[in-house]
C-alpha cells in the first residue's frame, strides 16, 4: 500500500480531523440507543481543536501514516510524569506514555492493523529509547476492529469505562431487609474516606495488582469534597439497622472521561465499594438502583465509570447491573532489559 511514517506537522491537522470525526461517527453508530457520546466531536471542527491542544502538548511526539501522499492515520502520545502524590498517580504510572482517545485514528478503508502497527513502531521506538517503557492506549470499544488492531502488538485490557441510563421506576430498584441509603450531598462524610481506603487496598490484590501506596489521598480527599460542597457531586452510603456503613457509591462530574465520550445529562460514578461480608447479600445492587432512581429525578440520564479489566468482581457486577463497555485502555511494559540487552555486534 505505499505506506510511510513521518512526524505531524501542522498540516496535517485538517486530514486527521477527518479521520477523528469518521472514527467518531462509526462508534456512534454501535452507541445504545438514546446514547449520543460527545456528539461534538462528530463534526471535524471540534476534532480539530483537541488534536491540535494534543499535538502542541509540550512531552507529546505525534507521527501520521501517509498512503500515496494522502494521510491514513495519525497517532499522538505524550510521556506521563507524575509525582507520587499527584492524583493522576493513582491510575497511571509515574514514568509511562499516554494515548488518550482523541490521540489516533486511521482511515477504516485501508488495513487498519498495519497502519497501526508501522505508527506504534515508530513512537515506541523513540519512547523505549527515552527510557519510557510503560505505554497506554485508550481505544473504542464499540469499534472492535481497533480493538483487533492492537492486541497483536502486545497490548491487554488495563480498565474498561462503561455507560448505563439511569431509571424512573423506583418499584424496580432492589432492596435488602435492615438496610437504609443515606444520601451525602453538601458535605463529606468519614465513611467516603474509609471506603477509598478499602476498595484500593482491595484492588492491591489478586488479579488486579493495583498499587496503592496512599500518598494521593490527600488530593482525593480534596476532590471529593470539592464535588460534594458544590452540590455538584452525590454520594449514598448504605447502613445497617446499628449504623454501620456497609458501602457506598460517590458520583461527581464527568471530568474523568475523555471528551469523546460526554454527553449531556451525564453524571460519572467515580467510586463504589461495599464490605467483603456484605458483598454477596444485595447491598451493592440495592445501592445502585437506588442511586440510579434519585439521579434520573435530577434529569441526569446517563451514568459512566471506569473499572479495572482485572477486578474479577467489578467486571461482573457492572456489566450485569446494564453497564456498557464503550472505552478500553489498553496496556503494554515492554520489557526493560531491551534497554541494553540488543544482540551482539557481529
């Protein structure tokens, strides 16, 4: 096919709109019905704007495939470098690259696959001779020819954002005998503190490995309440007869997501943990569809989380509770000894 990679240059930007607002339109396409994520970005003009805000990022290194002088793909991706205690920290690693979801797209009529693989060789060999070894790719997941395309690079599942509507009929909702909801809202509450705590602890473990080390809490703690003081953000704690807190769900703004995924009446469930003894007796359901019912009586009509792809629990639960995978990150460590062990001169 005549393929070729080069830098992105400044006019480029017109050709990979076009390719960004086409990949837009077909996950669209696989959207729920009623659904309409970032619906903005259908048009090439929005797409514009944010490859163009990526692109000038100042760690960024973007590249374009070109097919008998016409550009077939671009692919943008900026090197991650966080402190410890900085709140991206918590998931993303301190020292890795990014893709996000508006960083890449390839015209759907030429071979996908191999565009994406000739442009991911040619970042990735800058990145591992930067010493970044740790690369993330968010892709459509109601586009599954993406999907296809990167696997055979070396990529897994790293998390899954999912959507579900909110509903109306609260005689729906589960229930659970001796347990109440309280709703939190204006104000925070020690409970919340404690569940964060526990559901990252827990995602410390097996399968997931998620690494907690607590430095962030502070950041979180400060979010949390800035979303719930505002009257911007709801939280539900479920309680027992005695009192005791036996999980929660905490619902903030859609600042989590990527553009290309928000749409209006949106609402993003940011944590939701319940206690081990607790988990298999209804609690967490009877959370949700509570939650969902008051949300929907506030004209939010749609409610988006992230979960790890590894949480055998979470990747359940959610999926069975209506919600619909329409984001994955994908993620690859290369192996870091190809830093120095490369064969021997002949």
């Amino acid at each position: 096919m005549g393929l070729s990679i080069r830098t992105f240059r400044s006019g480029d930007l017109a050709a990979a709109s076009e390719l960004l607002a086409a990949a837009q339109r077909r996950a669209q396409a696989g959207c729920p019905s009623g659904l309409r994520l970032g619906s903005r970005y259908l048009d090439a003009s929005a797409c514009r704007s944010a490859i163009e805000q990526l692109v000038a990022a100042p760690r960024a290194t973007s590249v374009v495939a070109e097919s008998h002088s016409r550009v077939v793909g671009f692919l943008c991706g900026e090197k991650q470098l966080f402190a410890p205690e900085d709140f991206a920290s918590i998931y993303a690693e301190p020292r890795s690259t990014n893709v996000p979801l508006h960083g890449h797209a390839v015209d759907a009529e030429s071979d996908v696959e191999s565009i994406y693989e000739a442009m991911y060789g040619a970042l990735a060999t800058r990145w591992v001779a930067d010493g970044f070894f740790i690369h993330n790719i968010a892709v459509s997941a109601l586009d599954p020819g993406i999907v296809d395309a990167w696997m055979p690079l070396g990529f897994g599942r790293k998390s899954v954002c999912a959507v579900r509507p909110t509903m109306r009929l609260e005689s729906d909702a589960f229930s659970v005998t001796g347990v109440t909801i309280e709703e939190i809202r204006g104000r925070d509450d020690e409970a919340l503190d404690t569940f964060h705590r526990h559901l990252m602890t827990y995602q410390t473990g097996a399968p997931m490995f998620w690494p907690y080390t607590g430095e962030s809490d502070v950041r979180v703690r400060g979010v949390r309440r800035d979303a719930l003081l505002s009257g911007q953000g709801f939280a539900y704690i479920a309680r027992s007869r005695s009192g005791e807190a036996l999980g929660s769900l905490l619902f903030v703004p859609s600042v989590f997501l990527s553009p290309l995924l928000v749409c209006e009446k949106m609402i993003y469930l940011w944590e939701g943990f319940v206690e081990e003894g607790h988990r298999s007796a209804g609690v967490g359901s009877m959370l949700l569809d509570h939650a969902m019912v008051r949300l929907n009586e506030r004209g939010i009509e749609w409610c988006a989380l992230h979960f790890v792809s590894g949480n055998p629990r979470g990747g359940h639960f959610w999926p069975s509770k209506g919600f619909r995978p329409v984001e994955y990150v994908l993620h690859r460590h290369v192996d870091e000894r190809v830093a120095w062990a490369r064969g021997f001169a002949t």
